[in-house]
C-alpha cells in the first residue's frame, strides 16, 4: 500500500512538471506570435507613402522631399531661403532638362552693337545678361531663360518698368537647365518651411515620398 501511494505521489509530480512545461512553451509561442505578425506587415509604395502627409512622412525612414524644377537662379535664391535650416549633408541638387522660355532685346545686326548694349544694361544693375548669335548675321541680348512663360513674361514687364522696352519672351528651342532640389529624411520644420516657400516659384511644385533609387 506503501508503495502503491509513493507511485501515485510520483505521478502526480511528474504530470504537474509536464504541465507546467507544456504552458511555458505555449506562453512563449503566444507571446512570439504577438510580436511578430508577418500578416499584418505592409510594404508601401511611394504613392501610399505620399499619402501619409508631410508630417507623417518626415518622421519615416528612407523618405525625401522633393522641390523643384527649377532654374538656376531659382535653384539659388530656394538655397538661400532653406539655408537657416541647417539641412548640411540632408540637402542635394538633381539636375534635368526640359522645355522653358527665353527673354530678349532682338534685331542688332553685329556683335559688336549688341555687346554694346549688353554693356549699357549691366552698367544699369540689369543681371543675367548675355549674347545670343542668332544666325544669318543677327544677335540679340539675352535676358535671362525660364521654365514658365508667365515667368519669362514676369521679367519682361519688370525691364520695361525699368526702362528696357522691347524684351521679346520666345520658347526656347533647346534644352533649358532645371534643378530640383532633394532633402533627405526631412525634418518636420524643412517640410513646413518649404511647403511655404513652393507656392512663391512658379511652377514648381513639393513632393515627399520614398526616395529615388540609384540605378
């Protein structure tokens, strides 16, 4: 009878370890199932990145911000705006080309007449100022090239304003330069800061998402 109760004794030790054994493994595999749920991760794509909004978006990984085309002398005074920002190494240039307008004084039958009168301009503070060899003996005064017409438009009726009449706002026939200007994993604040400024270029616009891969 001895023996038979010290069976049952061991038996039952024995079935409560096994027990407890069996709900420590099922513990720790339900807690692994809740950490990791690979049916619940989602790869998104830089639309749905997009999507997030500006301030969401700045706070992820791998993300940039996108602002451009732009000209040269746009790429310039957008640098110098973002400048107090203090992006360093976060802020690169991308550069393309595309379609774009130019504005001119026409009609000088020599270069020398049209260096002249380039001449007279920069004399006056006019910037961006250059000579084009228009064929068949003609040149004319470059005034600066832009990506909008109503840029290009803008800057003739600012050369009249300042007493240059005449300045002739044509398409351009070849590739016009354009930059747009990348910031990566943006701070909050640049993606706030430049969100103000986009709207003052004109025709250029802010986009936030995943960032371009290198091929």
């Amino acid at each position: 009878m001895r023996i038979i109760l010290i069976l049952l004794l061991l038996a039952n030790a024995a079935l409560f370890a096994l027990t407890r054994l069996d709900s420590v493994g099922g513990g720790e595999a339900h807690r692994l199932n809740e950490q990791v749920q690979p049916d619940k991760i989602k790869l998104l794509t830089p639309q749905e990145v997009a999507a997030l909004g500006p301030a969401k978006t700045a706070a992820l990984a791998d993300v940039c911000l996108e602002w451009g085309p732009l000209a040269e002398a746009e790429r310039v005074r957008a640098m110098g705006e973002i400048a107090p920002l203090n992006l360093g190494t976060l802020v690169s240039t991308r550069r393309s080309e595309g379609e774009g307008f130019s504005v001119t004084l026409p009609g000088f039958p020599t270069r020398a007449a049209a260096e002249r009168r380039a001449g007279e301009l920069k004399a006056r503070g006019i910037g961006e100022v250059s000579i084009i060899d228009t064929g068949r003996g003609s040149f004319s005064v470059g005034l600066g090239s832009y990506r909008t017409e109503q840029s290009a438009n803008g800057r003739a009726d600012a050369l009249a304003q300042q007493g240059v009449p005449g300045a002739r706002v044509s398409a351009r026939t070849g590739g016009l330069a354009q930059a747009t200007i990348v910031v990566r994993d943006p701070p909050q604040g640049a993606v706030a800061r430049v969100r103000e400024l986009a709207p003052t270029f004109a025709g250029s616009e802010l986009r936030v998402g995943a960032c371009e891969r290198a091929s």
